[in-house]
C-alpha cells in the first residue's frame, strides 16, 4: 500500500484551513489566559500512546486536538499580556515568508545547492546592515558580510571559534586547545557565553566575569584591563572579549568604546552581543547605543525577539569573513563544485556550526518590504513609549521603585519590601492569568522585570498590567 500524499489539492483545501486556525487564534489570543495553570503531564495525559496506524486523517481532525489539547497547555508568547523575558514575537508576513520557505524546501548549504538562497540572504543582511546604520565594515561589499544563525547563542559559538582561531596563530582549528585561552564578559553576560566557551574546550573556568558599574550595570573598562593584564602575567591568552547592548536582566549597555579600545591593544576580538537591544538601532535616535561598534570584529541581533520576525532569526556580521571560513571550513569530496572554487560565491556552510541550513532569509524579507523602515521603527517606539508610561506609573507610586534605568522596552521595578514580597507579588498577578512577568535580581535584590514587545500591546494592557500589580500589592501589604 502506498503511502497517502497529500497532493497540490489537498494541501490547498488544508492550507487553507489552517490559515483560518492561525487567523482564528490571533483573534481570540487576549481572551486566552496567558500561560497555562494546569500541572505537568497534563498534554501528556491526553495525547494516545502509540502513533497512529493507518495515515489519512483529516487536518480538521488535528486541527480540533490543536484546540483541545495544545492550546491549553502552551504560554501564549504572543499575547499582548506576555511582559516575561524578551519578546519572541512573530507576525503575518513572518509566518508566511516560513511557509514559502517550508514549501520551497530547499538546502542552503552551498551556493551551489540553491543560489538564491544564498544571494538573497546577502543582500538583505546588506540592507538591515544600512537600515540600522552599522560600521561598512560589516557589509559584503567589503571584507565583511552577515549571515542568518538560528540564534544569537550559535553567534557567540561562532565568535569564540574564530577568536580561538586567530589567538591561537590558525593553531586551534588543527591541534585544538594548546594553552589555556580566557574569555571576558560582564557578570550580566548571556548564559550563553559559558556554553560557548564549555563548547569550544575552555571550560566554564575559562570565562572571566567582569564586574559592573553599581549604578549602570555595565562593565568596567578598568575592571576588564586588570583582568586581561593578570592573565597575561599568568601565562594564559586573552581570546575574546564579549560585550553587551542591552543585557538581559536590565538591558544595560556595556561602554563599547572603551571595551573596544582595550581590545585593540592587546588583539583581542571583540563580539558585541546585542541580541534584543540591537532591533532599537533602526530607530536613528536610539543609535547611542551601538556608539564604538566601530572596534567590533562581530556583531549580532535577534530579529526574531524585536522586529517582527518569528524564530528562529539571529543576524551575525562579521568584519573579515576570511578569518571566520578559515576557522570553520571543512570540505569534503562530496561537496565539492565548480562554483565554490572559483572563489566567486559565499558558501553559508563554512559561517556556522551545522552543515545544511534553511531558507530563514525569506521571512525576513517578507518582513522588510511589507513593513519597511518606517513601520519597524514605528513598532520599536511603540514599545519604548508603552515601557515608558509604566514606568511613570511605577514612579509615581511611592510603594514601588524602578530598579534600573529603562532605555528600551524593559522595565526593572519592585515594591519597597522584602524578596519574598516581590515574589508573591509575581506569583499574585500571573496567576490571574491576564499577564505574565518574569524576575531576575539587581544589586542582590528581587526584582519584577516587565518587557513589552508583542505589535498587539496597547495603552490599554499597559494600564491593566499596573492595576494588577497596584491591587495585588495593596492586597500584600495590607496587615
């Protein structure tokens, strides 16, 4: 018996039919409550045992176990509620630029493999180059280029194998770990540079944390040359430095051009993460931010937390690519063309860890020409004014108060109270179902951390956001 395809017909009827579902869901999204309360093993507990024997249901039936069995047990990221961690929001033209890309099913890894997979992905990382105003040397045109990665994690991997590379004299791509190699960052530093760092062959002692100014929650220039300066007397290498715009518990911005000077100076690379900030510099005003990436020797955002474009979507440059293919380049038999030797085309295989890769350039260009310039930078404001209007209500009422500034879209606040007040405090108003906060600690201290980004977030959800949090606090603090 043959296995039952789903034809051209077929899967337009079908297609059709899930559009609805997804059009469907976006329209009922604020009903919803925003996570789910129900306990683990829940999903499990409904779904059959054993997969299904014979093929050809209906989508209408998956479609309907969709609805009563995941719905309930998902985290609605989309909600204009959801003000936890950083945004992973997706829109319209994003999810169907996946569904071109899901349909066209091509296999990127080479330009050979499909050429305008490749092409195309140049070109737009040119243009988000020029739309957020980044140094020419990040541009193809040049020495540099972009490239699309599945997350700003694989970026700092990436980063560290080509710093290992160049600090070890080309060494590190044949012999591996021969001496032992550091890696600097802010004590707000991303997880993810331990795991490159553990990942490369450094260990998590290879990563030195630097502290941070107590008021700005940034890294101290001084704190970091003392670092390095000891290392060096130790014997050890300083292989890269990697600095944040826009750190995840309070979105501070480490000085780059001080960082950048002192990484010129002793050789060191220097990756700049700005993985959920670096969307703000589509915005000229906000473009203070990125002062001194200029020294970068790489640099990476997430389009896919703040600009409109669904996961998975990191945008990495890179100043001089040859280094990174250099580092990264395996070529076996197989994969050899006529096109790649020619020195004339950019094999995608050799920027990134995995061989194949997917067409993630087309949701970003469905992105790009739908919402153009304007639009993303009327949705990156929108954020920042709504972050702004509760950050006045928190001001204003004496029972609260920011703790750290809020440049962005991210707001750091707690009421005046204990740990386990706050605590309460964030438990009391997600467990309504109408929000969903996360925390992290500033200065030691427990702190609510409130992260607007959703394109359906208003005044209106603003408001109910405080009011929840003004009547559960006063419910808290009432003897």
């Amino acid at each position: 018996m043959s296995a039952p395809h789903m034809d051209p017909a077929e899967f337009r009827r079908a297609g059709h039919a899930v559009v609805d579902w997804i059009a469907d869901y976006w329209t009922t999204l604020e009903q919803r409550p925003v996570a789910p309360a129900d306990p683990p093993g829940t999903v499990t507990a409904a779904l059959p045992a054993a997969p299904p024997t014979a093929g050809g249901e209906p989508v209408e039936a998956v479609l309907a176990d969709l609805d009563s069995i995941v719905l309930p047990g998902l985290t609605h990221w989309q909600h204009p509620g959801f003000f936890g961690y950083f945004p992973a929001n997706t829109s319209g033209p994003s999810v169907l630029g996946d569904l071109v890309s899901s349909g066209l099913g091509v296999q990127g890894m080479l330009w050979a493999t499909s050429p305008a997979c490749t092409e195309l992905e140049t070109v737009l990382m040119d243009w988000l180059a020029q739309l957020m105003d980044l140094p020419q040397r990040f541009h193809s045109t040049g020495a540099g280029g972009g490239v699309i990665q599945d997350s700003a994690s694989s970026a700092t991997l990436v980063a560290t194998l080509a710093a290992l590379h160049r600090a070890s004299g080309g060494r590190w791509r044949d012999t591996g770990i021969d001496r032992r190699y550091r890696a600097y960052t802010s004590i707000h530093g991303h997880s993810s540079i331990e795991k490159a760092a553990r990942i490369a062959g450094l260990g998590a002692d290879g990563v030195r944390p630097i502290q941070v100014d107590p008021d700005t929650q940034a890294l101290l220039p001084d704190a970091l040359r003392a670092a390095i300066k000891a290392d060096l007397a130790a014997g050890d290498v300083p292989a890269i430095v990697v600095a944040t715009i826009g750190t995840t518990s309070t979105t501070a911005v480490d000085p780059l051009p001080e960082i950048g000077a002192i990484c010129a100076e002793y050789g060191i690379w220097l990756h700049v993460d700005a993985a959920y900030a670096g969307a703000a510099a589509v915005c000229p005003e906000l473009r203070w931010s990125h002062a001194g990436l200029e020294y970068a020797d790489s640099y990476c955002f997430d389009p896919h937390k703040w600009l409109l474009t669904g996961f998975d979507c990191d945008a990495f440059w890179v100043a001089d690519r040859a280094e990174l293919i250099e580092a990264l380049t395996v070529l076996p038999e197989f994969l050899r063309n006529a096109a790649s030797e020619s020195g004339a085309v950019i094999d995608y295989r050799d920027w990134q860890v995995p061989l194949g890769r997917r067409f993630r350039a087309l949701k970003l260009w469905f992105v790009l020409r739908w919402y153009g310039a304007e639009g993303l930078r009327a949705h990156i404001r929108s954020g920042v004014a709504l972050a702004g209007r509760f950050a006045e209500r928190v001001r204003a009422d004496d029972r609260f108060e920011l703790a750290a500034a809020h440049p962005f879209s991210l707001v750091c606040f707690r009421l005046r109270a204990d740990d386990d007040v706050n605590a309460a405090l964030l438990a009391g108003v997600n467990s309504t179902g109408r929000v969903h906060l996360t925390h992290t600690r500033v200065a030691g201290r427990y702190t609510l951390r409130l992260a607007v980004g959703s394109p359906q977030t208003t005044e209106v959800h603003i408001d109910e956001a405080w009011a929840l949090l003004a009547n559960t606090a006063k419910d808290l603090l009432t003897p």
